[in-house]
C-alpha cells in the first residue's frame, strides 16, 4: 500500500494552503521552502494553476495520486456536479470522518486508527480507510481501545466538530448525520475544486 509521507508543513508552504487547516505552516513562513524560497515566483501557467489546486486538495485528505483519482473517477460516474461530487467522497471516507470527529488530531493519525482496526462502523471492525460510509450511519472508537492516549488526548483537543456529524466524547461514539454542503467544507477563496475537474478533463 503505497504511503503519502513527507513534511505537510513544506508541503504547505510550497503550495502557498494550509493541508492542515490550522494555518500554523504559514504564519510561522510564509514563502516556499529552499534556499530560493523567499524570491520571487514566476507566474503559473493554466496547467500549473490547476496542478496546484489539485494538490492542495490531494495534501488536505493526505491521498496518493492513484487514490485521488480514482475517487475523481467514482465520482464523475455519479449523477449531479462532478465537483461536489467529489468533495462529498472525499469528506465521506471512513478516516476522514474519525478526523473529523475528533478521534484523531490529524487524518494521518484517523488512517492509522482505522488500519490498526480500533474504529467500529455500525458495530462491526473496519480497517479499510477509505471506505465510503453513509449518511446515518455510527461510528465509534472500539471497546478495548477506548482508554487509548492519543484518542483521549485528541478528543480533549477537539473545541468543536462540524455541523454534519454529532458526537458523543464521552462514549467515544459519533454519527455521520448527513451530506456535508459545499460551503462546510472550504470557501471558494481556499479551493476551487472546478480547476481539479478540468485538469483530469484536458
């Protein structure tokens, strides 16, 4: 299984976007990493807008470009707008999702919860991260791995979850409500996601 590693924080200094979400890679340097990092940046073609805007999407949900794509092409398949489309697979993968609940601090650290097989979906393990799980549906933190220090400590972190998950931290249990909306997910001065379906298009 191939593994995206490598620094996020040089990662989000060079594509000028926060993959963490905290902000924290480009208070502390705002300029791409290197020697030649602080210079001036030539101007980016069409094809170099689109790169970047792919690969501030792929960074954020922490892909291989196989598993990116391959979820672009699932869901260009569905009915609807082929973006949101696959904004919604991209937020509905099961790591995703531990993230967002709060059950990880990072969606590397919800990937390895899921692989380690210490998240139940609807009361049966599952240790596949990107599993596509749907609306209604419950997912919780494992009986015997409940006392674990990095659950608890991400969970003691986590101030607030999003509106389309609710989330028992005590009981270490949460519930993926429904399909987040576009505007939950990013603002369209963050990400444009139309870019990365013309880029795969060209």
């Amino acid at each position: 299984m191939s593994r995206n590693t490598g620094s996020t924080w040089k990662k989000s200094r060079r594509l000028g976007f926060s993959v963490l979400g905290t902000g924290e890679e480009l208070a502390r340097r705002n300029y791409a990493p290197g020697q030649h990092g602080n210079g001036r940046r030539a101007k980016l073609t069409n094809y170099g807008i689109q790169l970047q805007e792919k690969q501030r999407i792929r960074h954020t949900y922490q892909l291989s470009e196989k598993q990116f794509y391959n979820t672009y092409v699932k869901a260009s398949r569905r009915p609807g707008v082929v973006g949101e489309n696959f904004l919604v697979m991209l937020e509905s993968r099961l790591d995703n999702l531990v993230y967002r609940m709060g059950f990880a601090t990072t969606r590397r650290g919800a990937r390895q919860l899921v692989n380690h097989g210490h998240i139940l979906v609807n009361g049966k393990k599952v240790d596949i991260p990107s599993y596509q799980v749907k609306p209604g549906t419950v997912i919780e933190v494992k009986e015997t791995s409940k006392n674990l220090k990095v659950i608890n400590e991400a969970l003691e972190a986590s101030l607030a979850t999003v509106a389309f998950v609710e989330v028992d931290k005590d009981a270490k249990k949460g519930t993926y409500v429904r399909v987040p909306e576009r505007n939950e997910l990013f603002t369209a001065q963050e990400i444009n996601e139309l870019l990365v379906v013309e880029f795969y298009n060209r």
